[in-house]
C-alpha cells in the first residue's frame, strides 16, 4: 500500500462552503484544495440519522455509516471532518479507509483523479510528487481489479437469490431453510403484529420438525411421514393431545404458506386427522406380556432394544443413538452404566446403571443397534413393525409403554425415591428438586439408582 495515498469516490463539489483550483495536467485533473469535509457543527445536526450509535462511534476507528453509506470521519485541529467513501460495500469502504488513515495533518491536500475516481495524497517537491502519482496510477489498477471482483460476487449472488426463490420443480428447501423465511416474512414484511409468544411457539415447532427431518427436502416428506412425526410426539416428547394438535395446526400453517409463496408445490400434511383431546388413560403391560415379548423370536438387535427398554424405562431414540464409547465401568463402584449424552433436554442427559438381568448381553453387543443411515423417524417405524408381531397394533400400548411400565414398577417399590427415579428416566424436575439436583450440577450415586434399578423385575 502506497503510504500517504487517499482514495475517495465522485468527491465532485459535493463538500458545501469550500472552493477548489482545477489545473489540467496531461489526461487528469490536478485539484488543489483545503482539506475537505464538514465540521463538528454540521456533523452533530445530522447525528440522529447515523446508523452507528454515537456512544459505540469510536474516534480511532473513523469508519460509520449514514443511510448505508459508509464514511470516513477524523479530528485534525480539534475540528472534526469527514468524507464519503462513496460505497456501501463494507470491504471496499475498510479498503479505503486504510488508504485516508495515511493522510497526514498538513495544510493542503492534493487530489489526482481519473474519471470517477479521486486520490488524494500530499508532497514537498517535485520529485516526491511525481514518484506519488505513479505510485497511485498503479494503486488505481489495483483498485479497479478489487471493485471488479466484487461486482462479480454481488451478481454471483444475486443470481443465486433469484434460482433460490424461483419455483422448479427442483426446489429442495429444507425446514431449517423456511424458518428462515418465515420468521423473516413476519418481522419484516406482515402487517399484522405478532406477539413474542408466537415466535416462541413457531420456534418450539420449528425445532421439532429440523431435528425430525433433519436434512430431508420438505417436498420428499410424504403424508405417512408426518405421521410418524406425529408419533414422535407422543412418545418422545410424551405431548398430549392437544398440544400435538396444536404441532399439526403450525406445521400445515407453515407449509400453506411455503405454497403461497410458491417454495414449494403443495402442503403434504394436510391428510393428517386431528386427533381426540379427550385423554385416554394407556395401559401397562403385564408381567405375563413383558415376558411374551422377550421371549419372542425377534432378530437379535430388535430383542436387545426391547430388553433395554424394558429394564431402563429409555426412550427409543435413546436407545438407537447408544454407542460403543456409551458403555462405562465406573472405576470406583465397579458399576457399568449407559452415559446417556444425547437428549432432547438437559434432565435427558444422564447415567443409567445397566439393570443385572441384561449386563452380560449389554456388554456383548456391538453398538449402535440399528447401523444405519436412516432417520430416527424411519428407525422408530421398523422397530413398531416388530413390535406389533406380538402386540396388538389397536391397543392403547406400544414401545413407549415400556417406560411408562418401567417406572410404575420402580415406584411402587420405592414410593419415597421419586427423584432418583425421575433421574434415571430423565424427566424433568419441580422448581424445589431442581435448586438441589439441577442449579448445582449434583447427580444421584450411581449405588442408589443401581439399587432401584436391580429391583424391577417381571
């Protein structure tokens, strides 16, 4: 960078109360002139129309913009000046603050210029002038390539913006995609108001359908899918009823819009039955039908799921994200325990002692159960299938009846260990519980839950 350069765009006459001498010198224009710009006074009438706040501006930096126009601002003489940078590019106007940082507190300012654009830079002799005006020839080439390549990006993504937002039949949006926009639409561009608790709900809804469908194309999610969406929320996240009619309600007003705004071609779930909000009471399973189903000739990782969820009360995603480094011995009980690590929240995160009658199998098994690369939604279906082999599909129990078994077992055993109980299965804790077992980080001893553990039996 050539020291004593200054770069400003189109300066013209656009700096009121100052008179400039032009003198022709081969194909530029020689301006001699006052230092330019504003004075403090002037600057501080139009100090409501910044968009850097005054009380963030720091004096060093000399970079703010006005209108989305970015300028350089700077003392001399305990006067305050500034000029336009004439851009509202952020990296072209750092690129030229740099160069007027160079600029020296001297009397007089020279600008060079060529078409557009002006170069300011100031000498003592002849010489130096001369060695500054080929320097700056050569900084205006390296000027004229920077603001080339940014004009290539800007169109590059401008083209982007447009394939983005046209409807083809290859639009691949993603929920994580939409919530973008949607969100952005209604802070933005929606008359109507919309009140926090709105966002906050969208957001809830948002969350559950990017960690179901992950990376899957909105436009590939089929009616039978959502359906298994649905029945992630009744047995993961252990919603009623009515709160998962509401998730149905969100999801086809999020998808109705997508349409409207042409990103996708039509709603898929609008097949989707709203479901009673008169609660049913599900049953357990018996003893008898807990030994049924762990007798039954399933393929083996299907028996070890059942088996684990039995004798740990875990949900099933729990269960399928098991992993090898999952399986610890504690050093000072001797205890094996599955170090759960990844849950939908943070009373999910936890260590379960491995319940006695499945220890040795446990430690057999070569995790993760379901080796796959198919969705948790897709996992949940496969592992139903089996299930309903020996369960009657219309009942009131599937897999999640398993927890719900488990933990009407542990506390009749032991009505008085409630939260360790609540511990193991990763529910959530009342305000009172939690300033003990959650504001301070304490966990259970792995003894007592091995205690309440070993003690289920069918």
């Amino acid at each position: 960078m050539v020291e004593g350069a200054r770069l400003e765009r189109e300066y013209r006459a656009t700096y009121l109360g100052f008179e400039s001498l032009a003198v022709h010198h081969d194909s530029e224009t020689l301006i001699k002139s006052p230092i330019i710009g504003t004075s403090s006074n002037t600057t501080d009438k139009t100090i409501s129309n910044y968009d850097t706040p005054p009380k963030n501006y720091a004096t060093s930096k000399r970079l703010y913009r006005v209108n989305k126009t970015y300028y350089y601002r700077r003392k001399v003489n305990k006067r305050l000046y500034r000029l336009s940078l004439r851009t509202k590019d952020l990296k072209v106007a750092l690129y030229r603050r740099k160069l007027f940082n160079y600029l020296t507190e001297e009397e007089f300012v020279y600008t060079l210029k060529f078409g557009d654009y002006e170069y300011i830079f100031e000498y003592d002799t002849e010489e130096e002038f001369q060695k500054r005006r080929r320097d700056t020839i050569e900084l205006h080439k390296e000027l004229v390539e920077l603001e080339a390549e940014t004009l290539k990006y800007k169109k590059a993504n401008q083209v982007l913006e447009t394939l983005e937002n046209k409807p083809t039949q290859t639009n691949r949006i993603k929920w994580a995609e939409l919530e973008g926009k949607f969100i952005a639409y209604k802070k933005e561009v929606s008359k109507k108001q919309v009140s926090q608790s709105s966002y906050k709900a969208w957001a809830s809804v948002f969350n559950k359908l990017k960690e179901f469908f992950n990376t899957t194309p909105i436009e590939q999610i089929e009616l039978e899918d959502y359906e298994d969406f649905v029945n992630t929320l009744i047995e993961e996240y252990e919603l009623k009823n009515k709160s998962v009619n509401g998730h149905i309600k969100y999801t086809n007003n999020f998808l109705d819009w997508a349409v409207s705004r042409k990103l996708i071609k039509e709603n898929n779930i609008t097949g989707i039955e709203k479901l009673p909000e008169e609660e049913y009471i599900r049953e357990n399973y018996t003893n008898k039908e807990i030994l049924e189903i762990l007798k039954y000739d399933f393929p083996q990782e299907f028996k070890d799921i059942f088996s684990i969820a039995v004798y740990t009360g875990m949900r099933v995603s729990e269960i399928c994200n098991l992993k090898q480094e999952d399986i610890i011995k504690d050093n000072e009980t001797d205890i094996y325990y599955l170090d759960i690590k990844k849950s939908k929240s943070k009373n999910g995160k936890r260590k379960i002692p491995i319940h006695k009658n499945i220890l040795n199998r446990v430690l057999e098994i070569n995790f993760p159960l379901l080796n796959d690369k198919s969705t948790m939604g897709a996992k949940q279906k496969v592992i139903l299938r089996q299930l309903y082999n020996i369960v009657d599909k219309n009942s009131t129990k599937n897999f999640h009846t398993f927890r719900g078994t488990f933990i009407a077992k542990a506390m009749n055993l032991f009505p008085d260990k409630i939260l360790i109980l609540q511990e193991i299965v990763g529910h959530s804790k009342n305000k009172e519980t939690e300033l003990t077992t959650g504001t301070y980080g304490l966990e259970f001893d792995l003894k007592l839950k091995k205690e309440l553990i070993d003690s289920v039996s069918y």
